[in-house]
C-alpha cells in the first residue's frame, strides 16, 4: 500500500518507521522541516518529501499518487489539513488533535466515499 505521513514529529515519525517494516507498504512522509526529513530518512525504506503543508497545491501533488494518509500535523493546521485530505478522496487516519469538530467534515467525507478515522478530545 502506498502510505503518506503528513508530519515527521513524535508521533508521525515513529508511526512511519513501523509502516515501513511492512515491506509491502511504501512509505512516504512530508514535512517543512530538512532536518527532520533527513534523520527519519535514515531509517530505511522511507522516502521524503519536503513541502510546505499549508500550501493546498503542494498538498494535492503529494496526496495524489498515495492510497492512504496519515495527518499527524500539529494541532493548528490539523482540520485544514484533514478537510483537504478529505476533498483529494483519500481515506485517512488523523492524529492531529485539533480544536474543532471533525464532525463537521462527516458529509464531505460521505459525498467523496472517504474513510476518515480520527482520535478527538472534546473541549
């Protein structure tokens, strides 16, 4: 399976170097950060890509050859990030922890036959 991690921080990294023991996924990861991107590419099996996620064309370049994604974005750019993962009809698994209500995405989810699995804390 081709897999996409948004964000190589504490959680998206480590979830990325165990996708990647599965030699049948392919894994990508992107983030804004070189030197993040440089120390997780030392693991093997993963390749990089450096974009600024808060661009949607940069996004949707990225998201478009991937069968699956995994938002692991900080909190503040997490529901942008997940509704525009969402419109690109790509099944996803968010781990952002953003403020507002995923709920809110669950239609858009529908019209576009989307999975869209999250974890979120009610304020």
């Amino acid at each position: 399976m081709n897999i996409l991690v948004l964000g190589t921080g504490l959680i998206g990294a480590p979830m990325a170097r165990d996708l990647a023991l599965d030699r049948e996924n392919t894994v990508t990861v992107a983030d804004i950060s070189q030197s993040a991107l440089q120390q997780i590419a030392t693991s093997g099996g993963i390749q990089t890509v450096r974009a600024d996620l808060t661009d949607t064309k940069a996004l949707d370049r990225i998201l478009a050859p991937c069968a699956m994604v995994i938002n692991a974005v900080p909190g503040f750019m997490g529901y942008t990030t997940l509704k525009a993962i969402i419109e690109a009809g790509k099944n996803v698994i968010d781990i952002a922890f953003f403020p507002e209500d995923p709920f809110a995405l669950d239609e858009l989810a529908k019209r576009k036959g989307v999975t869209a699995a999250f974890s979120h804390v009610a304020a």
